[in-house]
C-alpha cells in the first residue's frame, strides 16, 4: 500500500513536470517564430519600421529562417512531449 502510494506521487509530479515543460516549450516557440516574423515581415509593420531601417536584409532573412526553425522545432516537442 505504502510503495503505491509513493509511486502515485511520483507518477503525479512527473506529470505535473511534463505539463510545465511542455507549456514553456510552446510559449517559447511562439516568442522563437514571433521573432522570427518580425525578421521576415518586419518592413509590412509601423511599429517595426524604425528597427527594420539600415539592416542587411541576408542577415534578417538567415536570423528570421533560423528563428523559424528552432521555433517550430521548440513547439514540435512542446506538442509531442517526448521528455
């Protein structure tokens, strides 16, 4: 009975981790793909547009692609929760 309910609570805190960690992934790759936007459509947006001016448009396109990247990669895993 004792081992039971020692395992139950761990099987409940594991849970608990993997639900937080999966939150914190998906967060995170809706900031990551965010950027990512703003890098590739950052010119389309007013309050962007002041960043946006003077910048190497190959550097944004290779940092927006990269962001693009790592994010959907970030909420693959936050999805999938393979931990």
């Amino acid at each position: 009975m004792e081992m039971d309910l020692g395992r139950q609570v761990r099987e409940r805190n594991r849970k608990r981790y993997n639900n937080m960690r999966s939150l914190k992934d998906i967060i995170m790759a809706a900031i990551i793909l965010a950027v990512g936007v703003l890098m590739f459509f950052g010119d389309k947006f007013q309050f962007t547009r002041v960043l946006m001016a003077n910048k190497d448009p190959m550097i944004k396109y290779i940092f927006g692609g990269l962001c693009a990247l790592y994010g959907g990669f970030r909420l693959y895993r936050g999805i999938k929760q393979d931990y």
